[in-house]
C-alpha cells in the first residue's frame, strides 16, 4: 500500500521525505503532528535514532515507528512512539495514526 497516499485519501496533509535528516528539517521548519518512519531508511541515521531525536526534541510530536523486516524492542522505541509491522492495510494504518 501507498502509505503517503493513504494518508492523503484520509484528508491527513503528508510531507515525504527522503531521510532522516530531511525530516528534522521539516521538524525545525513547520508544525508537524506525526512522524511515521521505517527502521531502514538512507541517512546518517535510522529510523529508530529519528524517533529518539523526534523524541527528544519534539515531545509532543507523535511517532509511528513502521518494519517489515524487524521487531524493536521496547527499550529501542521511544516511551510514546508506536510500532507498525508491515505489511499493513490503510485501515490498519489510518487506526494507528489516529489512536491519540
């Protein structure tokens, strides 16, 4: 599924990038409500380290944490960020993001 365009189907405004640190630009530029991440991901960090630093420097910043290929353990994830194993349908992703 087109997570991006699940989103935008759902009305939720969605800005994609490319890696982590593009996404921490974003963070610094504009308000956002939701990061949704895969582990794996290009960059100088993973998308683990990018819920930690979501974490840290932008708490009330919701975290969806997303793989297909591993599980975190509960001492990688962030205290309030939320996993979603792939593969997942849009309902199963729409449910999630909105569980706050």
């Amino acid at each position: 599924m087109d997570v991006e365009l699940g989103l935008q189907q759902a009305d939720h405004t969605v800005v994609s990038v490319c890696n982590a640190d593009r996404a921490i630009d974003i963070l610094r530029a504009q308000t956002v409500d939701l990061v949704l991440t895969d582990i794996d991901m290009p960059g100088s960090m993973d998308g683990l380290e990018l819920a930690a630093a979501v974490s840290d420097g932008w708490p009330p910043v919701k975290i969806v944490v997303m793989s297909g290929k591993r599980r975190p353990t509960d001492e990688e994830l962030p205290p309030h960020a939320r996993f979603m194993p792939k593969p997942f349908s849009q309902s199963q992703l729409l449910q999630t993001v909105s569980v706050w």
